[in-house]
C-alpha cells in the first residue's frame, strides 16, 4: 500500500479531506467515544489515547490504513473522519467508514460527499482498488442512506455481535464498485 504526505489535501464542493495526524487525537477521540458516535458502531470500547496513537503510528503512518479528517471548505472546521482498513487481497478490496461529530452539519450531504472523495479519489485512483465494502447496523437509517446516496449497492444482512455487550444485531454490508 501507498503511504501519504501529511500535506496531501483532497478537495471536494463543500468539504475537503486532509490526512489524520498524532495531534488530530484528543478530537478524533472526542468524537469517536461519544455515545453519537460509539451507539452505531459494531466496536463500542472506548479508545484510549495511547490505542488511538498506536493506530495512527502502526496502521496509518504504514500504509495499512488510510484514514482523513474531514474539513468543511468555508471555515475549515473539523467536523469527522473517512478511512479505508483492513485490505482484501482475495477482491482487491478495502472497508470503508465514516463518523461524523454530533455537531456535524446534518441533512447537507457532507458525510456523502467525504465517502464519495475517500473511495474515488483515494481507493480508486490512488490505491487502484476494485472496490470497497461498508458493514452498517441495519437501524442506522442515516448511514444506510449515506451508503446508498454515495453509490453503494447492498449486498448481504447478517447476524454481528456487538464488542463488548454481545448484543445480536443485522448487518447491511454495501459495495461500491471501481467503474472502468
């Protein structure tokens, strides 16, 4: 895989995304152990700050994961995070994710607009990938239609427990194909 300058900015209509660093982490965390966040999620731990600091040195300073902080263009507000884990050599093939911070503009299509960026700039013309999948809990309803706006096609519902509760829940696993 690919490693990226810390200087590599991607910019889209309203947003725009920048690589993740060691001194985005007391925000990212804020955002990521809130229950906003935390309740849509299949891993609900919290993260610790050394946690998150070893992910940034050992996955995403390696090429191993490729994870952005989303902007919004008119203020330059930090407002969440896209990335792409866990690669797929079988299908070529990378997970991608998203979470958005609770005071995150809702209802504008931000959150559409970073996924779009991350899988067609990033996976696709960078990475070369052939596609990506995204695992949503079947009562997001916001991120089921994030998925399906931003051009994924659902491929499967399953059965996934919940770390650490083991709470049974349905996952909607998505694809969003490279177009040739």
């Amino acid at each position: 895989m690919k490693n990226i300058s810390d200087d590599f900015r991607i910019d889209g209509d309203r947003i725009y995304l920048r690589p993740i660093t060691i001194s985005d982490t007391a925000v990212v965390l804020s955002w990521r152990n809130s229950p906003y966040v935390v309740n849509n999620f299949f891993y609900r731990l919290p993260i610790s700050e050394e946690e998150h600091k070893n992910w940034v040195e050992n996955k995403v300073n390696k090429g191993l994961v490729y994870q952005f902080v989303v902007h919004l263009k008119d203020t330059d507000e930090e407002i969440g995070c896209v990335y792409l884990q866990h690669y797929e050599a079988s299908d070529n093939s990378m997970e991608s994710g998203v979470f958005m911070s609770e005071g995150a503009p809702k209802g504008k299509g931000l959150a559409t607009e970073a996924v779009k960026l991350m899988n067609d700039c990033v996976a696709f013309e960078m990475l070369g990938l052939s596609k990506t999948v995204a695992r949503v809990i079947s009562t997001n309803i916001g991120s089921l239609r994030l998925h399906e706006k931003a051009g994924f096609s659902e491929i499967s519902r399953e059965k996934e427990k919940i770390v650490p509760s083991g709470e049974i829940v349905e996952c909607v696993t998505f694809e969003y194909l490279r177009n040739e």
